[in-house]
C-alpha cells in the first residue's frame, strides 16, 4: 500500500504492516511516528532479507552484512539486524568457522594456514580462529600424502616435472615445504612397498 501524507507519496508499506501499526485508523500523524515507521519498516526488511540470505547456509557475520549492504540498507539498520540475529542464534561465527573447517576437511582439505587465510577473508576474528584452530586436531602430513596419492597416485613421482607438480599442488594448498617432503617421502616409501 503506498502513504500519502499531505497529498504526497511518503512511502510504501505492506497491508499486513498497515494493520499491525493501526494506520487505517489514524487521519493525524506526527513526523516522528513517520520516522518511527520508515526506521521499523526498514529494520524489518532488513532482517527478513538476512534471514532468508541465511535459510540458504550459514554464513560469517561479515557476510551477512556485506549481503544488507549490496542490497542498499544503511549501516545503523545492519548493525541493529545483526545484533538481532546473533543474540537468536542465525549468527555464530565461532559455530561458522568450526563448520567451515570440517566440511573443508571432508571435501577439499587444505593446510590450517589456509584454512587460516579462507576464514579470515571472511570476517572471522582472530580469536576465534586462533581457539578453533587450535582445538582443530589436523594431521597435515598425512592429509598432505593423501591429496598426493588421490592427485597423482597413477604417476611416477620419480619424475622430475611430476614431483614438480605435486609440490605446487601442496604448496598452493597452503602447506609448508617440511610438510611437502615429509608427505612425498611417504609417498615414495608406500610406492616401494608395494
């Protein structure tokens, strides 16, 4: 339904809100309810749209909030949706950022410093990165060896450019060069045992 005030399009508010805020009664009203409204309307919308932005997957605090701010909503009203929804629970950025790590874990591991340098493009507090990753148990030599061996498992890791490869592989995974060797060297051992 649109508002006219004086005559003139003040602003847009559905039916639903044009009952619950009495407005079919009213003939007078002041600028401050008129400020009072539009601000409801627009924390309402804002937060209806931050929680179906968040039915889709749990998302970082950042994330949410860069999300509101594309779709043009002020930063007092973000802050306040925000607020709102971290005290229900819709956002948990400690939760988010031990989620994110064992489904990276499951689904395309990589070393915690890159688990580090992912979850920090995303908001994530250093804190929390810190307590969470700490509490992360992550063998990264083994996970290492295994990428090496589902990646290049069928190839000879004798070979020069092969063993060159497998080693930029890991390394843009974020793992360290003792960690490389270290999977590598059990790589070529498993392959001698065999």
């Amino acid at each position: 339904m649109s508002v006219y005030i004086d005559g003139q399009y003040t602003f847009s508010i559905s039916e639903e809100e044009f009952l619950r805020l009495h407005l079919y009664d009213k003939k007078d009203i002041t600028a401050e309810e008129v400020d009072y409204i539009q601000n409801d309307l627009n924390f309402r919308n804002a937060k209806s749209t931050a929680i179906r932005f968040l039915s889709l997957k749990y998302r970082s605090e950042m994330e949410t909030g860069v999300k509101l701010e594309n779709e043009g909503f002020d930063n007092e009203t973000i802050e306040k949706v925000l607020a709102e929804l971290k005290s229900m629970g819709y956002i948990n950025d400690k939760i988010y950022a031990q989620k994110y790590i064992f489904d990276r874990s499951k689904l395309k591991p990589k070393a915690k410093k890159m688990l580090r340098y992912e979850l920090e493009a995303k908001g994530i507090s250093q804190e929390i990165l810190d307590e969470v990753l700490e509490n992360w148990e992550l063998d990264e030599a083994s996970i290492a060896a295994g990428l090496i061996k589902k990646k290049f498992g069928k190839y000879d890791l004798d070979d020069e450019k092969i063993l060159y490869k497998a080693k930029a592989f890991l390394h843009h995974r974020g793992f360290c060069f003792s960690i490389i060797e270290e999977a590598i060297r059990s790589m070529k051992e498993e392959d001698y045992r065999l």
